[in-house]
C-alpha cells in the first residue's frame, strides 16, 4: 500500500562495464542527498554474502539489506497452476522447478543499494546474468516512496537515479504510479501523495475504531506487538 516506483532494468556489456556504471551512479547517489549508499555488492545465489570492493567491511546488519537487496534481483520462479494433482502433472512441476533451481545456481550480479532516508524503502540497482553472459536483466524491483520524510523530494530524486542509471546505458523500463516519470508534472506527484495520505489515514482510523470495538483497551496499535502495530509503529507523521 501507497506510492511505489516499478521498474526493470536491462544491460549488454561486459563484468568491468556494469562496475563502472554502478560506480557513477553511486557518485550520483551521493550528489542527489541519498543517506545510505552501499558499496557495489557481487550477487551468488550459491554462496553469501561477496563484496566487488574487498576492502569493504560488512556489518551483520548490512546484510540484511544484502539479503533483501538479493532477494529484490532474484528471478521469479516458473508459475506453474496445476488443474489436477495427476502424477503427470506434478513430475512436470517438480521438473519445471529443477531446471530453474539449476539455472538459478549458475547466475550472479551486481547491485547498488541506496536509500533517501531511513523512512524511504531501498532502491536497488541489480542486474543479474547467467553465467558469464554479457546480457544483464533485472526485474520486478521498486521503491516504496510514500513513507519518506520528505515524500516529494524522495520521489524526484529516486526517479532523477533511475534517469541517470538510463543516461549510462542502462534500459530503464519505469512505471510510476503517479505518473511523474512519464512527464515531470510535480503537481500529479502531490496530488496522488495527498489521495494516499488520505487512504493511508483512513486505514489508521479503521484499525483503531476495529480495536476500540474489541473491547481491548490496553491495546496500543502502535507498540504492544500486534502486527498492525509493527508495521504502522515506524510510519513517520504523515504531513507534508
């Protein structure tokens, strides 16, 4: 729920190319007011966590965006629906599945993890590739800008990285939900961040008029460990 960023990304070249690429943009990063910028992090999906710039030191909980960052890059497994249950079918599957596990173990990458501010979801910059392959893809990554602590200036500038990941030869395939990408209208931007506010405030109320009615009253929605609680507890106020 609330205004994300959608894009895939597409690369030909070579190992030293995308390296390069991602050093600039990190640089670009810095230039556009990102707070958390990584190093370039190398992509296995045998093996843990392995850094392009060995003179880095990784954290325990950088790895954990390590592990998100990875996970973001990874291949959507096949999707298989099954009408039956018959035999033929499940070998099918668990053949499909293999064969993706197989190839999944054969490719690896490289990404950039940025971060606007603490309140902003990541955006990665990945490109993965089979192999040694000189063709690089990365799909299905976005950027959640709506919980920012300055919403506008996160969305401009996570677009204005994107824009400047596709002036270095990346193929940038965006959708943004407010349209802004498409054509730099920052009065969309506002408009749609001002409907999600609302939607997003709406959905409080209702979580707290539901928790009224439970009849639980030492239940604070945000700190006594409920889930609704967890992930609503680091939502800055939203007042822009």
């Amino acid at each position: 729920m609330g205004i994300t960023i959608h894009y895939n990304l597409e690369f030909t070249g070579n190992k030293r190319d995308v390296v390069n690429i991602l050093k600039c943009l990190t640089q670009d990063a810095y230039d556009l007011g990102f707070k958390h910028i990584s190093s370039i992090w190398s992509i296995k999906y045998d093996t843990d966590l392995d850094v392009v710039d060995e003179s880095s030191v990784i954290s325990d909980s950088a790895k954990d965006v390590y592990q998100w960052a990875k996970i973001q890059c990874q291949p959507e497994p096949p999707q298989i629906k099954l009408q039956t249950d018959s035999l033929s079918k499940l070998k099918k599957k668990e053949s499909l599945t293999n064969s993706y596990n197989k190839r999944l173990k054969r490719m690896n990458g490289l990404v950039l993890n940025t971060q606007y501010d603490e309140f902003c979801e990541p955006t990665n910059i990945g490109l993965v590739r089979i192999g040694n392959g000189k063709k690089w893809v990365c799909n299905g990554l976005y950027t959640k800008t709506i919980y920012a602590k300055d919403f506008v200036n996160a969305h401009i500038n996570v677009c204005a990285l994107l824009s400047c990941a596709a002036k270095l030869g990346i193929i940038c395939n965006v959708f943004d939900e407010t349209g802004y990408w498409q054509d730099n209208d920052i009065t969309k931007l506002i408009d749609s961040s001002e409907r999600s506010l609302k939607t997003i405030n709406d959905l409080k109320s209702l979580l707290d008029h539901a928790i009224e009615l439970s009849g639980e009253k030492d239940i604070n929605i945000k700190g006594h460990g409920t889930r609704a609680g967890k992930m609503l507890e680091n939502i800055p106020d939203l007042d822009w």
